[in-house]
C-alpha cells in the first residue's frame, strides 16, 4: 500500500510539472513578444531583461524619443479619456511592430526580428503603465 501510495504522488507530481509547462507554452505562444523570444532563442539569440536599442542605427535614437514622448504623453493624460487615446495609439504602434516581427521571421531576417522585439518590449511597457493608471 506504501508503494502504491508513493506512486500514486509520483504520478500527481509529473502530472502537476506537465501541467504547468503546458500552462508556460499556452502564455508563449498567445503573447507575441513571449513567441518572438522563444524563436530567438532557438536561434541562440537572447533578448535579456536588460536589451536594449542603442546608437542611432536603423533610426533607433528616434525611435527612442518616440517612446520618451509616448511616456510623457501617459504621464501628462488625466481623465480615462485622454488614457484611452494613448492605449489606442499605442495599440497600433504594438500592431505595427508584431508586423515587422513576422516580416523578420518569414524573411529569416533574425537580426531584425531581434530589433523589432525590443522595440515591442518598449511598447508594450508602455500599454502595462496606461492599464496601471486607468
């Protein structure tokens, strides 16, 4: 009965890790910046926590103050209004980006792909801020 007992937890144990690496693969593949690093990382290509667009490459030091006054812009709405407006811009912006991200991958242009995710991490930063203050 001990053995039975001992495998009955086994086998509860292997169904809950199983569970939760469904559960981890559910979230990858419904988020699209989740699914772009995963893809990545297939590739030995790491984003980071810490990743981020630097000189003025490819326009990236515009694209940087386009986020700064994106920010700004959240920072300074006040009614629900002016934070929906935000979010709508910035949906396009996400939309926009996820577009370039799948362009990447299709064209197997990683260094791209790479870029556009960092880019899709900013926005989406912003769009957590503007659901945080509404």
């Amino acid at each position: 009965m001990i053995d039975a007992c001992g495998e009955m937890q086994e086998a509860v144990d292997e169904a809950g890790t199983q569970s939760a690496h469904i559960n981890k693969a559910y979230e990858t593949l419904l988020s699209p910046l989740k699914r772009a690093e995963y893809l990545l990382s297939l590739r030995g290509l790491e984003i980071g926590e810490t990743a981020k667009l630097e000189g003025n490459v490819d326009g990236q030091q515009d694209f940087i103050i386009e986020v700064m006054e994106a920010r700004e812009e959240l920072e300074e709405a006040r009614s629900e209004e002016e934070i929906a407006e935000v979010r709508r811009r910035n949906k396009d912006r996400i939309n926009l980006e996820v577009q370039a991200i799948e362009k990447a991958f299709a064209r197997e242009d990683y260094d791209s792909a790479l870029k556009s995710s960092i880019r899709l991490r900013y926005w989406e930063g912003i769009e957590s801020a503007a659901k945080e203050k509404a």
